[in-house]
C-alpha cells in the first residue's frame, strides 16, 4: 500500500515537471535543453514514442550535443529496436569517439545485443586454461640412462 502511494506521488511528481517544462518550451521552443528535459520526463513515465519525438526535435536544434543521441539510444533499446541502436551508436562513436558517457551507452548497446541472439555462442581464442596433452610413453632404461649422462655432462 505504501509502495503504491509513493509510486503515485512520484507520477504526479513528474506530470508537474512535465507541465512545468511544457510551459518553458512555450517560451522557448528552440531550445534544446528543453526538449531534452522533456524527453527524458516522457522516457520516465512510459511513453517512449513521445520521448522519442522530443530526443529528435532537440537533436535537430544541436546535433553536436552527444547526451541526446545517447538519449536517442536509450529510447531504441526501451523500443526493442537493438538493431537501430546498435547503428546510432556506431554513428555516436565516430562523432565522439573520445567520450567515455558515449561508449558505455555503445557497451550497453552491445551486450543487449548480445543478450538477444539466440542459441549459445563461443569466443573464440579466449581460452584460460591450456588443453592437455597426451600422456607420454616411460622411457626405457637405457633412454633414462643416456638422459642422466647428457644431464651429468652439461
């Protein structure tokens, strides 16, 4: 019951913060900040389509700004579409292939893709331990003999 009652306080917490950043973007509609907070509001109650949308308006107002196509990525992945994020965070990598936030966001990326392929897979070359090797023969009493002299002359 309690749990229930602070779920609901926060959902009525980020409505306002929704309605808040609404007004704010009816100020300020070209800024991106904005459209970011929005998107991410969106992200948090469910709606991924709407969250979405406010990720691109505010990435076609910066395109230079890597913490919205990394919000961009997030929003695939919620979507179930592995296959666009893992191509947006190829694209991520090459504009800021120095930011540490991008290629975790591309680590995450990968890993959920790696979570969906069916079926078991292999690295391969990535062994830990050596395979063993076959048993060999006992020498003879001569051989052990001839190894002892070659052992005693070195």
């Amino acid at each position: 019951m309690a749990d229930d009652l602070g779920r609901e306080s926060r959902r009525e917490d980020l409505d306002r913060a929704l309605a808040a950043i609404e007004r704010a973007l009816e100020l300020a509609p070209d800024n991106a900040d904005y459209h970011v907070g929005r998107g991410h509001l969106l992200y948090r109650l469910g709606e991924f389509a709407a969250a979405a949308e406010a990720f691109n308006r505010a990435a076609e107002l910066d395109p230079a700004n890597q913490l919205v196509w990394r919000a961009q990525i997030d929003v695939l992945l919620a979507e179930g579409r592995v296959t666009d994020a893992t191509a947006l965070g190829g694209e991520l990598l090459r504009a800021f292939p120095e930011d540490d936030g991008s290629a975790e966001t591309v680590l995450r990326v990968l890993n959920r893709r790696l979570d969906t392929i069916d079926g078991d897979y292999v690295v391969i070359g990535d062994r830990t331990r050596r395979m063993p090797e076959r048993p060999r023969p006992v020498p003879a009493f001569i051989e052990r003999l001839k190894t002892q002299f070659r052992v005693i002359h070195a």
